[in-house]
C-alpha cells in the first residue's frame, strides 16, 4: 500500500492533527469541510501544530542550557556547542512550511477523486458519517481505503451496500494524534483482510511529532479498547463529584498521583469534548446495556448547557 495523496473529511480538531500527522511523513492531503469558514479554521490548526513544532526545537539548545545554569553547572565553550549540537532544530522554519504546504483545503468532493487513502473524522453521529461515506463512495478511486476516526460506532452499519465497502474500516486516531501515537485499527463484516493488513503497516510505517505511531489491531466491538475501559472511569470519576467525594481538581489529582494517569479523569474529558464523551457513554449504554456505562447527570447538564471543554473554553473547568 503506498499513499502519495490523502484526504480527511472534517477541518475540526482531530480531522487537522490527522491532516498534519500524514503531511509531517510527506503525503500530500485535502483537507474537507462543510464551508470555507471551517476549512480556514483547520488550516489554521495545521499551522499552529507546525508552527509549536518549529518553535520547539527552534529552543530546545537554550532551554536545556538555561536548565543546566539552574542546576549551578558552568560549561565550557566546547560543551556548550556539544550541546547546541546535539539539540540543533530537526524540523526546521523551511521544514515547516513544507509541511504546512502540503495540506490544501476544500469544501467539494471533487479533489477526492484521485486519492489513496482517506480518514472521515466528522461528528460522532452515524447519520453524519453515513452522509459522508455515500457522498465519497461515488467519487473515490476504485482501490481507495476508506477510514473512519469514530470512536464507538459499527463500521459495518456505516459501510453497508457501498462500493467500497470491502475497503472501508475504522482508524481510530487518539487526541492529539500529533503527539499520541495509538490507533485502533478494525474491520467490518464486508473489510477484506489484506486491507486491515496493509492500513496497518502503512500507519506503522508513520510518525508524529514524537513517536512511530502505533497501529493495533482489534476486533468491531462498540468503543474497541481504549474508551471501553476509559469511559466507566470518565463516569465514575463524575459520580464521585456529584456526590462531593472531593472536587474535580483533587480527583484529577488523585488519579494522576495515585494512579500513574498522565491526565486526570476531569482534564481529559475536556480535552476530548465533553460531547464526544456523552456520544461514546450512550453508544456503550445502549450496545451492552450495562449500568457501569450510564451517563451522569451532572455530564448532560454541561453539555446541554454548551459546556464542552477546552474547545469551548468551559468545561468541568474554565480556559482563558
């Protein structure tokens, strides 16, 4: 499987990381949403991801110098070069802008027609999703694969009675895909094997802006690994706040402290979008009909309210 050309369907938050991540290895992609307003928007998002990669290694030599002074060490001229040596910018300011340039956004479905692979990463709503898979099944290359990003929905259901059904799956990238590395990889009942194998070795044979990412394959089930076993921790995590265990801060704390989470429960939710964690809790709900899966009240009332999280500015906490 080479790709040389991609598309992403939706400009929002994970569908410009996926964009980003696929230029960064030097593939040529189409960035599509609903107007030109989002589109811009995702662009936009492209740029700050390279632009915050430019910048980090335009300053790594300086701050692990300024660390080095902080730690009361005097280097010599000669070990002070090592060190610029050693940390000289690998993604340069050129670098960047090649990167940047290699996404080009669209609001039709025409460009789409000599790609080689493509991610969906619209809203989690099988309906939405649906819509998009029967608008590109027409317009797609006859040995195009077709991806989707969701998290918790049957590929089978959304790749029913298309023509590319055979080549449809699920590449469930992790937010931000530009620094995680994890994708969830599976097939429907129409999905030919070779296709699962060669998408797999076509994303390990990727990276983002800090590992190879990792492709793992699992099997079509609602919500696959991760957010199956996240997502009652997510709703527990919520129940303890509505009770008044502790608060969200000290929870978030706890779980980082105690339990070796990297973020906590809280902080997590709102990175992903309160939102997206609703759909993926009543997905799960509903599939297994098991009560570790209901969603609290306190969660439907943030979103009912717009509260969504850091892409809002306000979730279980506040962002400037």
């Amino acid at each position: 499987m080479q790709v040389k050309r991609a598309g992403v369907v939706g400009a929002g938050t994970m569908g410009a990381a996926i964009a980003e991540v696929l230029a960064f290895n030097g593939i040529d992609v189409v960035l599509k949403d609903l107007d030109g307003g989002l589109v811009e928007k995702g662009l936009a998002r492209v740029r700050h991801y390279v632009d915050e990669l430019v910048q980090f290694h335009a300053e790594r030599g300086d701050k692990e110098l300024a660390r080095i002074k902080d730690l009361g060490v005097t280097l010599t001229e000669q070990q002070v070069a090592a060190v610029r040596a050693r940390l000289a910018p690998k993604v340069s300011r050129q670098r960047g802008d090649e990167i940047i340039g290699r996404v080009h956004g669209t609001t039709t479905w025409e460009p789409f027609g000599n790609v080689d692979f493509v991610v969906e990463a619209a809203f989690e709503k099988m309906e939405i999703k649906r819509q998009i898979f029967e608008a590109l099944d027409p317009v797609l290359p006859e040995f195009a694969i077709l991806g989707s990003n969701t998290s918790s929905l049957s590929i089978t259901r959304l790749a029913r009675g298309l023509r590319h059904a055979p080549q449809i799956l699920v590449t469930h990238f992790f937010n931000p895909p530009v620094t995680l590395p994890l994708v969830e990889v599976a097939g429907g009942v129409e999905t030919r094997e070779d296709v699962i194998t060669d998408t797999i070795d076509f994303l390990q044979g990727l990276r983002n802006h800090r590992y190879p990412l990792v492709p793992i394959r699992v099997q079509e089930s609602p919500a696959f690994v991760v957010n199956r076993l996240l997502i009652p921790v997510l709703a527990e995590a919520c129940f303890a706040l509505q009770d008044g265990l502790a608060s969200a801060r000290d929870i978030d704390q706890a779980m980082k402290a105690g339990a070796g989470m990297p973020m906590g429960p809280f902080e997590l939710a709102d990175l992903v979008g309160l939102d997206v964690t609703l759909d993926v809790m009543e997905t799960l709900h509903r599939e297994f009909q098991d009560p570790k899966y209901r969603a609290p009240p306190m969660l439907r009332r943030l979103v009912d309210a717009g509260h969504l999280g850091r892409k809002t500015g306000r979730g279980f906490y506040e962002y400037a």
